[in-house]
C-alpha cells in the first residue's frame, strides 16, 4: 500500500503567488487546511500544459493538433464574406477616429465550469488547451478559424471607438462626474429625433451629448456567419437595423410598438445584443489575460487591467412564460454557432412546444391569443445559459451563466422578500444588460414582480462569490454599477407602470430614448354602428384619481345599472384595473345586486353560467376584468349595453368588445338599445391616444367639454 500523500499546508507567500497567477482567490482559503498540490493541480490541465493564467510552459514541444499562441499572426487583409455582408446591412455613417494603444491579444481557450452532465464531446470542444509563449508587443491574434475576435478596425492608423469598450471602461474624468450627476439628478435634454420606420422618439441626452452616429464597430466578426443562417442568408432587416442602431450605442430603450409580426425579427436584434456583448466582454477578458502573462514572464508590472464584475453573469433576459424563453434561447443557440449540449433534449422537453401546439387552440380565438398561449405557458421558470468559444449550455448554475433567462415570478422565487431566510440575489449584482419582452404581457400577470427585480440590480454581494477584487471594474466597487446597465424594455404599448420604470429605473450615463408608433385610433376598427360616449371625469390630482372615479361610478353609473336590472338586463361593465375590479364587486355585493364578476380568477362553469345568464337576461349586469379578456377571451354574447369604468391597455381589446354586441346578438336586438359608455380621466392619455388616435386624443383631453360621441 503506497504511503499516504502528506497534506502540505497553504503559507502566504504560497496563496499570494497563486493570487499573481490568476486562478486562485487567496483570501477565501486563508486559515483552511488545504493541499498545495491538489490545488495547484486543478489550476493545470489535464493535458499537463500550463494554466497558470499563463505561467510558461516547461515543454518546447508542442502536441499534435495543438493550437498553440507561439506565433502572432498578422491582420487579415479582407474580412470574411458573411461579416463584409454583416458590414454592408449595417448603416454606415463616417465617424472620426480616434487612437488608442495597442493592445496584445492573446487568444486562449476559456477553463470551463465542472460539470458531470457534460458528454465528451462537448468537453472536447470547449476545454481544448493553448500553450502561452512570449507574443511580440503590439501584435494582434486572429482566431484559429481565420476570424477576428472582435477587435477594433484600424483607419488611418488610428483605431476605430468601439462604444461598448468606451461604455464599460473606467473613466474619472471631471466629464464623467457631469454626466453620473445629470443622471442622478436627471437632467436631460430632450430632442425628437425623425424616426419613420420605428415611430416617434424622444432621445433624453445627457450632457449635451444629442444623436450619435451608429456604432462602427457594432458585431464582432465572429457572429457574421450565425447570424447569416439564422436569418436564413439574409442581411439585417431594415427595422434590424434600426434598432441595433440604438442598441449598440448603449442607451436606455423603451421600444413600444411590439407585433407578432415583428417578433422574429425584434428577438433576433436584442438575442444579437446580447450574444455580441458577452462575446466582446470575454474578448477583453482573454487581451488583459494575456498581459498579465507577458508582464509576469518578464517580470514587469501590467498596470491595473479591471474587466469583470462581482458575479458572472453579465445579462438578463425577462420574459413572461417558456414559450418565449425557448424561441430566444434558441435563437443564442444558433448565434453560439449550435454546438453539442447534452443538456438540449431536456430543454426542448420542458420548454418546447410539444404538445402545446397552436393546433389544440380553438380556431375561434383571435390570431394574437393563439400565438401569446401556443407553447408552454408556464409563467415560473429561470434558466442559465453558459457560452463557450463553439457552443452554448443550458441549465447552468446562475453563479456560473453568461446570460439568465427568466420570468419575473421565476426570479422572485430565489430573490424571496424581505425577512426570508433562503433568499438570494447576488447573481444580480454584475448584470450589465436587462431586456425585458413582452412588457403588455408581464402587466397582466404580476408586475410588481417585475419592479421587485429591478429593486435588486446591481447591489453590492453579500459574499464574494470567489471574485478577483484586483479585476473588478472601479464603477462596481463605487457602487455606480446601475448607470452602466442598459435597459431595453419593449412592449405594445406604453402604460404608466413601464413609463415609471424607464423614469425611475433607466439611467444609464449615455442616456435613453423612448420611440412608441402614431395610433391611427381602435375606433377605426370598430364594425358595429354603436353610439360610442366618452365622458371625461374631474379629478383633482393623481393620488385621487381612482377614488374620483370609484365616487363618480357610486353616483351616476350605478344608479343606471340598477335602473337597467328591471329593464333591459344585457349590460357589460368592464374594469382595466383588478384592484378597482375587487372595488367594484365588493361594493356590488354590499349593495345586493343582480350581477356576476368574471376574473382570471374564475373557474371554467363560473364564466359559463355567468355568461349564460346575460344572454337570457337573467342577470342585471357582468362585471369583467381586462385580465380575464386577456387569458381567456370569452365570446359573451347578448351585449347590449357596454360600459367601461376604465378603458382597456391594449385597444384591441376595446375593438373586439364593441364587435361582440354585432356578432353576439341575435335579429331580434334592436340597433337602438345598443350602447357605449367610456370613463376616462386627463391621466388615461396612453390608453386615449391608443383608442382615439394621436390627432384626436389632445383635443379629448384638454377641451372644455367633457363629453364626446363616435357613431
């Protein structure tokens, strides 16, 4: 039996040297009985060449088949022909050049997390070795395909201002204190900006900064070719374009004028963003890496070289159920060049849309119902996602992702609340990119949820997590992380809830834009021929506002529906809001009355009978809430009344409310006893603008009469 091995003690000469290298964190084993061998030898590997953070190699010889850096390879002179296609969709605006340094780039293989459900062929993929020799100084590494690893393009000798390494970059500058005060304070410039494909938008600048030209140095070559196939051989689309515009330059934006028909293309800009910064980001990581390992071989000093966070993960991706997570992740898939992950079959089982198809949705509901609930709908989910040099993982640990896609109750399940004993939420403490889809949608869900997260971004960890503080970037350790993050929100539309998270939530030091579409009205689309009424109510203030309109229902639109119980009894009343919704039935209740209330909340036969009972007249009125319309678009027929104690978010649902008492009737109806009744107020201007149109919706707002009608 060989003798045992004999545990050798860590001293701190021993974990400072390790700390010079780069692999070892020597402040979270101080004081532990750990093996020096054991591990020096997980800092080597397995091949026995030198991980170290490049510690020289002992061997001359180089393996068969190894991609070793011995050589610095000069800049290609032509650039792929999917990036010179990527370069041609892009628009091109002349820009000044401006010099920086040059920079050794080192291009090494990234160490990738332990992981016992990964096959061999991943691992092969993804854990191939390099052996670090001395580079000349000021040389470039290409990729050993042949492809640039995003670096700057150089012009008249100068090198071209990529806005991502200027955005994330340490600056002191007294430039730098105007514009974090501006934005603590904020102080924006307002400046319309003529956007004919997208819409209206408004550019909030800071510090003067006004419109700037497209980034030059947008994609990094290396997403040319996916990117090619995954818009199947075809350039960027023009709204492509457009919004990789604003994207690029790392500005706040809220885009609020989401479709269906819009989303394969919107999907693929914001997946291309995000893919594009993790790459560019670990593209900085492998240069300064490199610097470190010649500096330590020549025993000279790399000065400081900050490029990473707390935590890992760099971006957050929120949306409202699996359905969306699977066509996104997807898409990284592909962008990630669609390597082997054994972890795939299981994604596409729990995310995919097998046996959820759009098939099983009855025919009779709208075109935009069936594609919001075709998939899986579940509404509770987080997954990582972990990129490597040739291909992506899933249902990596979120300590150990690149991106997390997530739905906000997913995230609140691990964030918890304030007292809980499990919670945790330093994963979020690094994020650098928030992408929050389908705002319309997670509005009908919870949206608290949604603030909640944003509450806990980038907040200073409560552990260390194993991070290299001497790699941290100085705006983390100054607590300023919040004005770097970018936050992109798109939606249908605007509502008061995403205008105060782009308020209050939305500071990057670049500053931010907001673009929503020109409403031709919803009242456009209107068949049946109902008398339409708007009555706009005084309300004194804000704060008042819903208690304004609940006294006004109490002492005029009640009245009405008791009136309309002994008479006509096919009367609507629809609630936007759920808690003005619990306002109104608890009051109904009180007050006896011959109603029904259908909520998301409501069973199957609840909704059934309730809308059976109008139909026959045996029911005074129904009180329905817009949430309920949203999940489960009920046909109510026998409509002959309609009212709104608050119009609808989304104005198609108004459209297709007033259509219902046309369809839903039967001959014997008369036109004359058909009706429509909208409460509004001077703070309803959105969900105006959206129902009346642009043109018209200033003229119901601040006229003097208080009551319009659309036949």
């Amino acid at each position: 039996m060989p003798p045992a091995k004999k545990s050798r003690k860590l001293s701190r000469k021993d974990l400072n040297q390790l700390k010079e290298y780069g692999e070892l964190d020597p402040f979270s084993n101080l004081g532990e009985e750990n093996d020096l061998d054991d591990l020096i030898s997980k800092a080597i590997s397995r091949n026995g060449f030198g991980r170290l953070a490049g510690a020289p190699s002992q061997s001359k010889a180089k393996p068969k088949g190894h991609r070793g850096l011995a050589i610095s390879k000069p800049p290609k002179a032509s650039r792929p022909d999917a990036y010179s296609k990527l370069l041609k969709s892009l628009p091109t605006i002349p820009v000044a050049t401006t010099k920086l340094g040059a920079a050794t780039s080192e291009d090494e293989a990234e160490e990738p997390e332990s992981d016992t459900h990964m096959d061999e062929d991943a691992a092969a993929d993804v854990e191939v070795e390099y052996e670090v020799d001395e580079v000349e100084h000021g040389a470039e590494e290409s990729e050993s395909e042949g492809e640039s690893d995003g670096d700057a393009e150089t012009m008249d000798g100068g090198a071209i201002e990529d806005y991502m390494e200027k955005h994330v970059a340490d600056d002191d500058s007294s430039q730098m204190h105007r514009r974090l005060a501006a934005v603590t304070q904020k102080e924006y410039t307002q400046v319309a900006v003529d956007e004919p494909l997208l819409g209206q938008a408004v550019l909030y600048s800071v510090d003067g900064q006004g419109v700037r030209p497209p980034n030059p140095n947008s994609t990094t070559p290396r997403l040319a070719k996916p990117l090619e196939k995954l818009n199947d051989g075809r350039r960027l689309s023009a709204l492509q374009q457009r919004l990789l515009g604003w994207f690029d330059q790392y500005l706040d934006v809220v885009y609020a004028d989401r479709s269906f028909d819009k989303e394969d293309e919107i999907t693929t800009a914001y997946a291309l963003h995000a893919m594009n910064h993790i790459l560019k980001s670990k593209d900085m990581e492998r240069r300064n890496k490199a610097k470190l390992t010649k500096a330590h071989a020549e025993g000279t000093d790399a000065g400081e070289l900050r490029d990473q966070g707390f935590t890992r993960p760099r971006v957050l991706i929120v949306l409202p159920f699996r359905n969306s997570a699977y066509k996104v992740v997807d898409k990284l898939y592909k962008l990630a060049s669609g390597g082997q992950d054994m972890n795939a079959p299981r994604f596409v089982k729990e995310y995919g849309p097998a046996g959820y198809e759009e098939s099983v949705i009855s025919k009779r509901k709208p075109d935009d119902f069936r594609k919001t609930f075709a998939g899986n709908i579940d509404d509770g989910f987080r997954i990582g996602v972990q990129l490597y040099r040739k291909t992506a993982r899933v249902y990596t640990d979120l300590y150990h992702s690149d991106i997390i896609v997530a739905s906000p109750l997913g995230l609140r399940m691990v964030t918890g609340s304030e007292g809980d004993e499990r919670r945790d939420f330093d994963f979020l403490s690094s994020i650098e990119m928030v992408i929050v889809d389908q705002c319309d949608a997670l509005l009908m869900q919870n949206w608290e949820h949604v603030t909640h997260v944003f509450g806990h971004l980038n907040m200073t960890p409560k552990k260390d997590h194993g991070c290299d503080f001497s790699r941290i970037r100085q705006w983390y350790l100054e607590g300023t992380a919040q004005h770097r993050r970018q936050t992109i929100l798109i939606s249908e539309y605007m509502t008061p809830e995403i205008q105060a998270v782009f308020n209050n939530n939305c500071r990057s030091i670049e500053g931010k834009v907001r673009i929503k579409p020109v409403y031709p009205g919803a009242v456009t689309d209107v068949v049946a021929q109902v008398p339409q009424v708007f009555k706009r109510l005084s309300v004194k203030r804000l704060q008042s506002a819903a208690d304004d309109r609940f006294a006004h229902f109490v002492d005029h639109v009640f009245p009405e529906l008791q009136k309309a119980s002994t008479g006509d009894k096919h009367v609507l009343l629809f609630v936007s809001s759920y808690f003005d919704f619990v306002r109104v039935r608890n009051f109904c209740r009180d007050k006896c009355c011959s109603f029904a209330a259908i909520s998301e909340y409501s069973t199957t036969s609840e909704a059934m009978g309730a809308r059976r009972s109008l139909f026959a007249g045996e029911l005074g009125f129904i009180l329905y809430s817009e949430r309920a319309h949203f999940y489960h678009r009920y046909p109510i027929k026998g409509i002959h009344r309609l009212v709104f104690y608050s119009l609808p978010e989304h104005p198609l649902f108004y459209t297709e409310l007033l259509n219902l008492m046309l369809t839903s009737n039967d001959e014997t109806a008369s036109p004359e006893l058909l009706s429509c009744t909208a409460l509004y107020t001077k703070y309803d201007q959105l969900k105006i603008e959206r129902i009346v149109g642009s043109k018209l919706a200033s003229q119901l707002l601040t006229s003097e009469r208080s009551q319009f009608t659309f036949a």
